[in-house]
C-alpha cells in the first residue's frame, strides 16, 4: 500500500488497518525538536531517529469498531489533520481444554496474577528512547498455530481473546530477537511461565512466553536475531510452543503487523 502524504511531509503507513494493528506515523524533523499526535483521544510522541526524520508507532485496540479515525499531528505551532481507516476484520473462535486450576484460579494465585499483571504495567508505562535498528523479522521461522485475536473459550466457560501469536516449536527450539533491545524482565510468571520481555524503545516491548530457558537476562542489551530464550511449555500452555506478544504504548497489537512494516 502506498504511504499517504497528509501535508508536505507527514506520513502515515498503511492508512487502512484492521482491529489490533499498529501502523507507522512519521515526518521529516525538520526544525522542530518535539512533535507529538492524537489518536482515539491519547497523545503520542514522535520520536526523533539518526536520519533526521520524526515518528512513532500507534496501537490500534483489537476491540475497536471499524470506522475513519481522526489523527492530528501537531508539530512545533503546525496541526496536521487526517484520518486512519479501521477495517473490520473477522477472529476465529476456538475452543481449548487446560488444567482446572490454570483457569479457575485459587485465591494464591488470583493475588499472584494480579501482582505480576501489575509488574506489567508499570513495564508498558515507560517510553524509552528508540533501540530497534531497520525491519522486525520474525522469532521462529515455523508456522503459526493461534493467530492474533482469536476467541478462545477455556474448559467451556472463560472466554478470553488471544492477545499474541503463538509459533509452533518443539522444546529447546532457539527463541530470536525481533530486533535490538534491551532485556528488562525474565521472571516465571503464573500465566506466561518463563516471560523474557524485551524493551524495544518508543513504547514499544516483545514478550515471549512459555519458555524452557533464558538466554538472556535483565539488563542485557541484544541484537537482531540473537538467542534469547528455547521454547517451551512453562505456565499456561498444552505443549511446547511460543507465544510472542507485542506491546505498545501497553496495548497488546498483532505482531504480524509489526513484521509487515517497511522500517
Ligand atoms: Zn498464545
């Protein structure tokens, strides 16, 4: 799709996108230091890169409704107004058998979700400088079993809606970085088991879950590509597989959309 020229240099790619996408904003910096949009009533900052250009990812929530959405970006005295268009897109429900106590949860283990759903979001909350270097490629190169957004009702009662993509893979498989980062969390979690999270910058975070082992710890700084973790089945899994959430500005967006993206 081409990119949309707004005014003389503000761009916006793609310009149709579906619930849970995220799509790239940019313009060149010209004199400006700061610039920043609104988006569905939240600001985001751009970000300014080495080539001297101004841009920043925006999150598109699963749950929103397909219409044409306002966007404004508003650079040093300038608002630059357009629209992004919200197709609708249709998910797959399926249905998944796991343990009892894995979805009914005792009252332990409803306090530590809850604690480490807090973890989380105080990671989604910070809005580093920009790490990532060129194209996010994928973490395996093996088949997707779960698509993004898919309704997944659990042991015929809990629906919950998949919030990442999970790659097939048998246990030990290496686990690669999507891009440069750096390692802010690797924790067994109740949920996601061994969780390694990887700081991206401009709000932007991969978390990969279910793992084996870790390759990596908090605080190392990674490359593209590089080891970070095996597969496995740790947490709330029926076999050995990855599942890898992309997080934005703290909503959970389809990593197939980051892939897609020209950077
Ligand atoms: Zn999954």
């Amino acid at each position: 799709m081409p990119a949309h020229v707004l005014a003389f240099h503000v761009m916006v790619t793609p310009e149709t996108v579906s619930p849970g996408d995220i799509f790239l904003l940019q313009t060149a910096a010209g004199p400006y230091t700061s610039a920043s949009a609104e988006f569905m009533g939240k600001t985001i900052k751009l970000h300014r890169t080495e080539n001297n250009r101004l841009l920043a990812f925006v999150p598109v929530d699963v749950n929103t409704t397909p219409s044409k959405y306002n966007l404004l970006v508003n650079v040093g005295e300038d608002t630059f107004p357009s629209t992004v268009t919200v197709q609708s897109k249709e998910f797959e429900t399926i249905h998944l058998t796991l343990p009892e106590g894995k979805v009914t949860l005792s009252p332990e283990n409803q306090k530590r979700a809850a604690d480490e759903a807090e973890l989380l979001n105080n990671i989604w909350k910070l809005n580093n400088d920009k790490k990532w270097n060129g194209g996010f490629s994928k973490p395996l190169s093996t088949e997707i079993s779960t698509e993004f957004g898919v309704k997944r009702i659990m042991n015929k009662k809990k629906t919950s809606v998949h919030r990442g993509m999970d790659f097939r893979g048998k246990e030990g498989t290496p686990v690669k970085s999507l891009n440069a980062g750096t390692v802010v969390l690797n924790k067994d979690l109740f949920y996601g088991g061994n969780t390694l999270i990887i700081d991206h910058g401009m709000g932007l975070y991969a978390v990969y879950m279910h793992l084996s082992e870790f390759r990596a710890a908090k605080g190392d700084k990674v490359a593209k590509g590089q080891t970070v973790g095996l597969v496995g089945m740790s947490g709330r899994a029926t076999g050995p597989h990855l599942h890898l959430s992309v997080k934005l500005n703290g909503v959970s967006v389809n990593p197939e959309s980051l892939f897609k993206l020209e950077l």
